[in-house]
C-alpha cells in the first residue's frame, strides 16, 4: 500500500538460515535499479542499538511497528520471548525515536495494537473498553499500548495506537484459524487432505480484509493529532459458522472432515471480540469494504488455485 501511494519503504527483517520472505517476494526490487522504492534491512525488535543505528541511516518520516511474536496460543509456550519483542520491542522502539531528533525532524509513529488486548471484556468493544488481556501475547501489546501512549503525553511525541480486530487475507500466515481452515478445505476438495484438527469453535471473532486495514493505519498517521483507534467490521461470526461457509462454497459436509483436538485448545481463551469502529468512521472517513463473504470467497479461490498448482506436482 505505501508503495502504491509512492513512498520509499525500508523493511526490517530478521536474520534466518532459510529465505523468509515469501510474502513480500513480488514487491522485491533489485536496490542497484535506479527505480527501486524497496529496501530491506537486518534488523529485530530485540536489538534496540541496531533499531537505533537505521533510524539515523533511513531517516524516516513515518514507522510502522508491526513487527511481534504474533501467534496467541504460541504465547503461551513462549510468554518470555512474547513479552521481550512484543512490548519491550516496542519500548525500543520508542526510546529510538525519542532520541533520535538530532536532525529535528519529526518521525510518526504506528502502534499495531490488538483487540486481544480486549480479551474477556464483553462485546462491543470501543476505545473506552477496559482491557483485560488473556494471554501472554495479549498482556504484552497492553504494556506496548500504554508505552506509546505515555510517549505521547510526556515526550509530545506523534505516536498512534490501532487497535485492529482480526484482518486475514490470502497471505494469512497458516497457522491463524481462517487460513488453516481455507488451506486445509481446499486441499480435501481435491484430495490431498483428509482430516482437518482443530480446537475451540465456539470462538466468536469480528473478522475483516487486512488490505482495508492497513489503510486505516495510514490515515492516524495523516491526521492532524495523534490518537488510538479501534478498526474492525462491527460483524461477528464464530469459528464453527467460518468453517461451515468455507466447506459450503466446496460443496463439502465439513462434519465429515473437521475432528477436534485439544491441543489446540488455549489455558485461556477469548470468547468474543467484536469492535465498534465509529470513532474511526467519524474521524478518519474510514469503513471497511470487503464484506465476511467476499473475504471468504478470495482466500479460498487463492487457496483453491495453490492446491491446483500443488497436485500438478
Ligand atoms: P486470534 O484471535 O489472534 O487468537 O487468532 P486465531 O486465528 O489464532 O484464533 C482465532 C480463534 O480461533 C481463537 O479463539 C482460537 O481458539 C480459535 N481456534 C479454534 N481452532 C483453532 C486452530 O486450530 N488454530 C488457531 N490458530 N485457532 C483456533
């Protein structure tokens, strides 16, 4: 989307021995190419000195923190690690940016907050709902919130949170329960899978597009104050409902296909999210435009064309 709109991008991406760049790939741009827009560096939430050292080399006019230990159930295997990137990633990020006018110039800042940070407060959920996280994942991105807002406050700086209910798309990592579902629906339609496990499906979720999403991240940034927004659908459907509409487009008895195992169940679970996104209709202009069906019927189609292209091979 930044690209789209013409702005040069600079990317951070942490280190591993295998290539992990899968979903960007068709954006990559060789940087000798006069035209490129696309940059990439080596950088990780849990390294600030480095964080530190590419602000001064970028210079950049706006940061997006996206970057996090971003799974909830994993959370729970890892809440030390979630915790060191997911809110102290996020306070480095902050103090880079505190120190970093030495140029004058004045950096915005994108907290991708979660409504997980909800958790067992009851639906709808606002700006002026109580947090009560549920998990690991969740309790950090609550520090990380109350950090980007105290910078805000004490040190003046422009620093948004989004708090974005679930956004999925056709590059949904598969291991979040509507891609795992549309993967796994659309491969037993074509025979390569016969089992699909999973765990809580009474959790009801507001689910909304991630490319409708992002463009809410970028009006707070354009806005003349900084503020903390919710961004979702205002529609609510459970996992069962999601798994049924899936199978149904298949022509599939999903019943015949869908056992459940318990691992996937979590030692606390969030029972319903669904957002009340006026604030953001009202200040930023902002609706959402992909509807719960069309969302379905793109990561499926995607999905369908993978599964093609899998049985060729
Ligand atoms: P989350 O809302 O950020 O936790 O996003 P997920 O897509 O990981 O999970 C959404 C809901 O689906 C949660 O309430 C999960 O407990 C539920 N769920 C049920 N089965 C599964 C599963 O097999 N995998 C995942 N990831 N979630 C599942």
């Amino acid at each position: 989307m930044l690209l789209a709109k013409g702005y040069e991008v600079h990317g951070v991406l942490r280190r591993s021995s295998s290539f992990n760049t899968d979903r960007i790939d068709h954006l990559y741009q060789d940087p000798h190419d006069p035209g490129a827009r696309l940059f990439l560096h080596y950088g990780d939430l849990s390294d600030g000195s480095g964080f530190r050292a590419l602000l001064e080399q970028v210079e950049p006019d706006e940061v997006y923190n996206l970057g996090a230990q971003s799974h909830v159930k994993v959370s729970f295997h890892q809440p030390e690690y979630t915790a060191d990137v997911d809110a102290l990633g996020t306070l480095r990020v902050l103090e880079a940016i505190r120190a970093y006018p030495s140029t004058g110039r004045e950096v915005r800042f994108y907290q991708a907050g979660s409504s997980e940070m909800f958790g067992s407060s009851p639906p709808p959920q606002s700006e002026g709902t109580p947090f009560h996280p549920r998990s690991p994942y969740a309790v950090a991105k609550v520090y990380a919130y109350w950090q980007t807002v105290n910078y805000r406050e004490a040190y003046d700086l422009f620093a948004c949170n989004g708090i974005l209910f679930n956004h999925e798309s056709e590059r949904r990592g598969e291991t979040f329960v509507t891609r795992k579902i549309t993967r796994a629906a659309t491969r037993i339609k074509l025979g390569l899978q016969d089992k699909l496990f999973l765990g809580n499906l009474d959790a009801k979720r507001d689910w909304g597009y991630a490319a409708d999403y992002v463009e809410a991240m970028w009006l707070m940034l354009q806005q003349d104050e900084p503020d903390d927004y919710v961004i979702a659908t205002g529609q609510i459907h459970s996992v069962r409902e999601f798994v049924e509409r899936v199978f149904d487009r298949l022509d599939l008895d999903w019943r015949e296909y869908v056992a459940i195992d318990p691992r996937y169940f979590r030692p606390a679970e969030v029972d319903a999210l669904c957002g009340d996104a006026s604030k953001a209709r009202k200040k930023l202009g902002w609706q959402p435009q992909v509807t719960f069906e069309e969302l379905i019927e793109r990561m499926v189609e995607q999905d369908l064309e993978l599964a093609r292209q899998e049985r060729v091979l």
